[in-house]
C-alpha cells in the first residue's frame, strides 16, 4: 500500500484530500504545518507528498528545500497545493524541485490523474514533469 503525506494547515482541506485518497487505497498520513510535515515525512518516508505552499511558520517552499536536502527525498514525488495561484507560480515551483502542482479548490479526477503520473507512470497517459 503506497503512503501519501498531506501537509496542510486547513482541517476541511486534509479531510477532503483524506476522502478521496483512502477510497483509492492509499495509506494518508496527516500533518498540519511544516514542521510538523517535516517530522512525519522524516519518521514515515512516504512515498508522495501533497504540501500546501501557504502555511504559517514554515511554508512549503521551506519544507521542499530542507527534505530535498535529505538524500532519501530526492526521488520522492513532492506535489505543491495553492489556493492562491498566480500566473508564473506553477513553472516557478517546478523550477524549484516540485513535481506536480495542483490549485484549490482540487478537482477530485485531477488529483488521481496528478498521483497515478507520479506514483504508476507506466499506468499513465500523462509525461513526468522534467526535475
């Protein structure tokens, strides 16, 4: 069973995500800021993470940089969630080592389509984003 880290600060945002992960089979592990995402990809070594990119303290920028650090995330697909997207934040956050980004509100098929790419790319009909 694949395990997915959420990384979020907003509870109705984790139980949204949680609901349409554990129907597909997934173990979800939940963590409600940065550091604390931090901790628990660092205890649990999950094999994807959705982080939110506006958290208080430590945001997700931050937590990308300090687990691409750790040589056991740097092949861990690592997928950025905004509510606040912008034109240029995507290519910017692919720029900086994400491998996905999905804006809120997230559509339940795309949030599949963007995990099976990552998680099973040969089951997928979508490329991998270069890193």
């Amino acid at each position: 069973m694949k395990r997915i880290l959420i990384v979020e600060d907003r509870a109705t945002s984790r139980e949204l995500l949680r609901s349409a992960l554990k129907p597909q089979g997934y173990e979800v592990i939940e963590a409600v800021d940065g550091g604390d995402g931090l901790a628990k990809a660092k205890d649990q070594l999950p094999d994807l993470i959705l982080l939110d990119l506006q958290m208080p303290k430590l945001g997700g920028f931050d937590v990308l940089q300090e687990l691409r650090r750790d040589s056991r995330f740097l092949k861990t697909p690592i997928v950025a969630i905004t509510a606040s997207a912008m034109q240029g934040d995507r290519e910017k956050a692919l720029a900086a080592g994400f491998n996905g980004y999905l804006t809120k509100p997230v559509s339940l098929a795309t949030l599949r389509a963007e995990i099976s790419r990552l998680l099973d790319p040969g089951l997928s009909s979508y490329t991998s984003v270069p890193r």
